[in-house]
C-alpha cells in the first residue's frame, strides 16, 4: 500500500488573476495616502510555487515519515524539476509505491536514499537498479488545529 496520495496540481488561468485584480482596482481620482499601507495577502501558491506546472502537491497517508518530523495528513509541496538531490528529501518510485527518503552521500561518495524508519534498510541511489526521483519535497504544510 501506497504511503502517498498525489494530489491534483493547482493550475490557474492568467486571465483569472488578471480578472481578480482588475476587479479589486478602485481608482476615482486621487489615490488615497492609505494605500501606500495595504498589503497583498499571503498566498501560499505564490509561496511555494503551486501554480508552477512542475510543482505538485502530495498528501502523506500514514505514520511511516514520523522519523523526519511528517506526519499522516501533512501536504508535501514537490519540485520535480528540481535537480540538486543531496541532503534533500525526495520522492521516489520503489516497486510501485510512491516513498519519501532522504538522500545521503557515504564516505566513497555513493548516494543512499535512508527512511524516516531506521530500522528499514538503505537503497543505493547509483545502484544497479534504476530508481525514479520523482521530485524534490520543498515544503511541508501541517495542520495543527483540530
């Protein structure tokens, strides 16, 4: 069974935004000193780069990531076209199943994708067999109220 669930990617029409902000100019005249104030609200697509097609977003099913500080229900916001690996967490494709692994270069240089669970054994990422990174986690969105 599969620790992760990917989710549909958040894709807006630049039409939509341009709409949106059109809609929200007011201007009769002079513009009012309090606008030198306002602030742009926080738009966590624009923080993590949801409305980039490369960003996805992916929901943690269970309690297996734990040991990296991810529980179950945690959103994991994924770069795949992200290139720099090393001392990152990815999402990679082992037999079938979607799993998050921190990758980690040994003394030889050799990379090994390690789990949050140190009793489950390292896989070599320079190995023999042909492992999928799927993408770079970048950001993890946790929901602490209940």
């Amino acid at each position: 069974m599969s620790s992760l669930s990917i989710l549909a990617r958040c894709e807006r029409l630049r039409e939509r935004l341009l709409t949106d902000v059109a809609n929200g100019l007011r201007i009769t005249g002079f513009q009012s000193p309090a606008e030198d104030e306002k602030e742009d609200g926080l738009s966590l697509d624009l923080l993590t780069g949801l409305g980039a097609p490369h960003v996805w977003a992916v929901q943690v099913l269970d309690d297996n990531l734990v040991g990296f500080g991810i529980f179950r229900g945690d959103r994991l916001i994924v770069n795949r076209a992200a290139s720099h690996l090393d001392e990152r967490l990815v999402v990679v494709d082992l037999a079938g199943d979607y799993r998050v692994r921190l990758v980690q270069r040994d003394l030889l240089g050799g990379r090994w994708l390690k789990a949050a669970d140190p009793i489950a054994p390292d896989v070599p990422l320079d190995g023999d067999e042909i492992i999928e990174v799927w993408g770079v986690v970048t950001w993890v969105v946790s929901r602490v109220a209940i």
